[in-house]
C-alpha cells in the first residue's frame, strides 16, 4: 500500500466519524449496572437451560447472553444519542430477542418490535424483557403489516430479510425490492421527520453489505452511509444525522 493511500486511510472521513461516535459515549456514560439491576436473572438461567447453545457457537450467536447483547444495545442506542433525546416512538424490525427495544425502553422511548414467531428463545426472552411485538415477515414486494401508527425511528440491525435463500447461495434483494421497501416504509411508517436506520451483515466472504450498485443506490435514496449502516430520512431529498 501506497504511502499516500495509508495517509488518506488515516485522515478518512470514517476515521473521524468513528473517533466522534466513541468520544460522544465516553462523554455520556451510561450506568449499564442499572439496566442490568431489572433483568431477572433465575429466569434468564432458566433459559440457558431451556434452549443450549450448540459447543462452539459464537458468542454474537448466544442471545441468553444478557450483559453481553445488552452492552452492544447499549452502544446502538448511543449512537442514535438515544440516551439523551426526548420520548421517540420507535420500531424494530426483526427485533429478534428485543434487546435494543428492552434498552430503548430503558431511556424512555415507546418501543414496538416486529419479527416473526419462528424462534421459541426470542420469544422467551421478549416476554421475559417485557417488549411489546407485532408478529410477522418482511417479504421481497410486500408491504410490511398494518402497525395503525407511524414512528420516529424505524430500526433494523444485522438485517438478513433481504436474502432470498440461504446466505452463502448470495442471492438478495434487488435495487427495485428495495425501493418498494423503502418507499412503504417512507409512505406507511415514518412521521415526517421520522429517521430509517438499516445496519447490515457483511457477506459472507467478510466484505461490505455495500456493493458499488446498492452503495449508488442507497446514495440516490439520501441515504448517509457509515460502515455498515445507511440512515435515511422520510423524503430522499433530505440526508439525516444519527444525532438529533
């Protein structure tokens, strides 16, 4: 690598973005121990019991892990300065074990989940966490089931409903699913200064969600791409801010 490629990578615009999202949570802690102090603890080792992880598993895989996906929650929340904005009307989707909503709740937010009921643990653990869900499955060209409200947030981390198959066959969603996908969540869902944040998996050969087609894609939307994330705004004329 070039010397003046390391420089640009040093003084990128994602370098000081990053330093910026780990300044702003050391400036504003967070006391987890008090979010943690509500878990009921028996029933969540009860869990572990109910439904073992398989030897070997990673650990972003062992959803009973409270403290480990409540930390992670934590820092997602942060990044979002929910931790100090005002009461937001927010959604999930494929809220999976609901620990984002359970930490949203925790900050004073009106929470709401959607995912499916194929997953006897997260339903456990939604009804243990006591995070209200909607059930059901986001569809290629399908609009998402009637919530009867619109939100301030809409959500959705280490998304995979845009594969078709299995993840290693690659075959996903095209630039037109998700324009149908957007614009129902743009027309259906967001109040109008309502903020849509997608937060992908990697592919599988570790490379990034974004290829060159869905980056200029997402682009066009008014999407403000970071990593492995895109926020998008209500109308696509408007860029929007993780901080509010």
């Amino acid at each position: 690598m070039r010397f003046s490629r390391k420089l640009r990578k040093l003084f990128s615009k994602e370098l000081f973005t990053s330093a910026f999202e780990h300044l702003s949570r050391a400036t504003h802690p967070v006391n987890k121990r008090r979010i943690l102090d509500d878990i009921d603890w028996l029933q969540f080792k009860n869990l572990r019991h109910q439904y073992p992880y398989r030897p070997g598993s990673p650990q972003i895989n062992r959803f009973e892990d409270v403290a480990y996906w409540i930390d992670i929650n934590v820092e997602r929340a942060q990044d979002l300065w929910l931790d100090r904005s005002p009461p937001l009307h927010i959604l999930d989707l494929g809220c999976g074990a609901g620990y984002f909503l359970y930490v949203c709740k925790h900050f004073g937010h009106h929470v709401l989940g959607l995912d499916t009921d194929d997953d006897p643990l997260f339903r456990a653990t939604i009804a243990l966490l006591d995070v209200p869900r909607v059930v059901g499955r986001i569809g290629r060209q399908t609009p998402l089931p009637d919530l009867h409200q619109k939100f301030d947030l809409i959500t959705a981390h280490r998304i995979c409903f845009n594969r078709i198959g299995r993840a290693r066959e690659g075959v996903e969603w095209s630039t037109s699913d998700w324009e149908f996908f957007l614009n129902d969540i743009r027309s259906r869902f967001l109040n109008e200064h309502g903020r849509l944040l997608l937060d992908f998996n990697p592919r599988p050969d570790g490379s990034s969600f974004f290829t060159p087609e869905l980056r200029e894609f997402f682009l066009s939307q008014g999407a403000r791409i970071f990593r492995s994330k895109a926020l998008l705004a209500k109308h696509p004329s408007v860029r929007p801010r993780f901080r509010r």
